[in-house]
C-alpha cells in the first residue's frame, strides 16, 4: 500500500457531533414510565402506523432522536400533532416501547411551556380536550367540537353545515349524546389535576 502523501488528511463531516447523555430518556422514563432505550429499531412501529403518510418523522424516529436526546428536533416536528395515540405501534412493538405515552407526555410539556408549535389547532384541541376532563370527568362531545368550532372558526359558514351533518350522523348512530354526564367521584378528579404524577409538573389543562 502507497504510504499518504502529508497534505491528504481525512474529510471532516460537517455535521455536529451528537453526544447524548440519556437525561431525556431518564426523563421520560421517570416523567411517563416510557422505557425508551428498549427500542432497537427494527421499526414496526413505523410500518404500522396509519398516519406515517402525514408525518414528517416516523414515529421510529422519534424514539431514535430522543435516545440521542435531541429534543429541539422533536419540538419542530409535526409528528407529535399528528399521532392519533391508536396504540397500534405499541401493540406491534416487540419491546412494549409505548411511544403514544411517550408523544402524548411530550405534547402536553410543548403546551406548558406555551411556545409555538407546528399544528396550532392541535394544540387547541389538546387544551379543550383536557379543560372537558378537569371540568366533568368525562368528554362531552358536543361542548368539546362547540368550543373547537367557535375557536377555529368553523361554527360558521359552509364549514358549520358540514359539521352539523357530521353531528346529526353521530347523534343517529348513537356517538352523540345530548346531556353531558360526570363522574361521581369528584374529589380524586380535582387530586389529579392538582397532583404531578410520576414526578410530573402539575397536569394544568
Ligand atoms: S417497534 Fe418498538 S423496538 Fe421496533 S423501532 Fe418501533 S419502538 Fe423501536
Ligand atoms: S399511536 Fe400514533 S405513532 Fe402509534 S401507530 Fe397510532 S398514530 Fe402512529
């Protein structure tokens, strides 16, 4: 072999060194119980998810990128709005990686923290969501799609009868009903409200 000549020196990557430290996997795992270094990326998570087509990560992504602690690049993602927590990547995973938990814990850090986020309305919805559950318990439905409507603008106009079609449809099948109903025991909703759990920042809709 030709010994290499003095000015031949190695192509340096432009990419930044990553060196992870694990705090947000210890994080999560101490925040959400999500055991993220289980994950060995075989990605059936990702080949089962029905909503990959409209994400930008795959959700197997995600769990690399918080293995290799880059939460910037997770805050940026439309994946974490886009999940729809099915449990169907769950349920395929061989190493029980709950990466709904997981997405569902980072989305309400995002909502605390108040910044932007790439999926506005989804944010929306997630606050409505849980308002609906501090206040009774339960989802009532038609509050939660009346206050979402109001909010976004789609209780008027052509949007409003579309939605009023969806809303009779459901009403018909029985997916609507017209009281709201809450749970007995209100005293442990409002602990869990008011308590972290898991060592959780308090869980403020
Ligand atoms: S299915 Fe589980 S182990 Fe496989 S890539 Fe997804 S999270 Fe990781
Ligand atoms: S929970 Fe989310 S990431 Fe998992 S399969 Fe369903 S939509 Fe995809």
């Amino acid at each position: 072999m030709e010994p290499r000549q003095q000015d031949e020196r190695p192509v340096e990557s432009a990419a930044p060194e990553i060196r992870p430290d694990g705090e947000l996997m210890r994080r999560a795992s101490r925040e959400c119980g999500v055991s993220l270094g289980a994950c060995y990326g075989c990605k059936k998570c990702s080949n089962g998810c029905p909503l990959s087509f409209a994400m930008d990560l795959h959700p197997y992504q995600v769990v690399r990128l918080a293995q290799l602690g880059q939460i910037g690049e997770l805050k940026r993602a439309r994946t974490i709005w886009v999940c729809a927590s099915c449990q169907t990547c769950l349920t395929r995973c061989p190493n029980q990686v709950d990466l709904p938990r997981f997405m569902d814990w980072l989305k309400q850090e995002l909502a605390m923290e108040g910044g932007p986020v790439p999926e506005e309305k989804t944010l929306l919805f997630h606050r409505i969501f849980l308002r609906e559950v501090a206040s009774r318990g339960r989802v009532f439905e038609g509050s939660l799609m009346g206050r979402y409507m109001l909010a976004t603008g789609g209780a008027f106009g052509p949007e409003a009868m579309k939605n009023a079609r969806l809303g009779l449809a459901m009403f018909r099948r029985g997916r609507l009903k017209l009281m709201p109903s809450r749970i007995r025991d209100r005293r442990w909703l409002r602990a869990l409200f008011a308590k972290p759990a898991h060592g959780q920042r308090e869980a403020r809709p």
